[in-house]
C-alpha cells in the first residue's frame, strides 16, 4: 500500500466510526434502494452520510455529527434550513396542493416578483432569441 493509500484508509476507518448509524441504514438501503441511496451521485466511499435535518446554514447526520452546509440544495436552499418565513410560506401553500407539472397563478406573481428584484428580463418567445426567464417550482 503506498502512503497516500495508508492516509486514505486510515481517514475512512475514522469517518466510519464516528457514524454508526449511517453504516446500518446504508445497509438497509442496499436492499431498498437502487445504488443503496436516494441519487447516484450519494454513492460514495466509504459510505453515504445519512443526514437527519437542518437548521440554518448546519444540516446534522443520524448520529448527531454537525457540518456546514456548503451544498445548500443546489441553491435552492440559500436562506438557510427551517427559516421561519420559508417554513410559514410552506405550510399556508401545501394545503392547496405541492406539484401539478402544470402552470398555476402563483407561478406569474413569482417570476413578476423575481424579475422585479433582479431586473432580469422574463418572457420570450420560441420565434425569437430567447431572453432569461424564470421558472419558479409550483
């Protein structure tokens, strides 16, 4: 083994360790999960971390290791995680459904109000050069 791969192995043993629970749900989900994980790119060595939830701008893993978000949902978690204003908006919308794949008002007020704070152009059309617009999630 050369030293780089002593490093390596040494690092892994001591991750693992240090997340026992994520070592047994990554079991359970080897026979319930394609890949034993929600997305491809979770398959990792020497294990997936199982997160448990989020507060702000740190997300914790099942066996309670705290970390810093750097991730961030893609940037569609930006505002940190449980932000009370996100978490009051969720909860007064999901009454009234949480994905229709097709267009809704809200999603006008959205981009109108992103367009609005961002002074980027929305609309366009299939005919012409197309112009940034927005597509907010519905």
């Amino acid at each position: 083994m050369t030293p780089l791969e002593e490093i390596i192995t040494e690092q892994e043993q001591i991750f693992t360790q240090r997340q026992p629970e994520s070592r047994r749900l990554a079991g359970l989900a080897a026979g319930a999960l394609a890949g034993g994980v929600t997305s491809s790119w979770q398959i990792t060595r020497p294990q997936p971390v199982w997160l448990s939830h989020g507060q702000g701008s740190r997300i914790y893993d099942v066996d309670g290791n705290e970390y810093v978000d750097l991730h961030g949902g893609y940037g569609a978690g930006l505002a940190g995680h449980g932000h009370p204003a996100i978490v009051e908006a969720v909860r007064s919308q999901v009454g009234f459904g949480t994905h229709f794949a097709q267009p809704t008002r809200t999603a006008i007020a959205v981009a109108e109000e992103l367009t609005r704070r961002f002074g980027l152009p929305s609309g366009g059309s299939p005919t012409r050069v197309p112009r940034p617009r927005w597509t907010p999630c519905t």
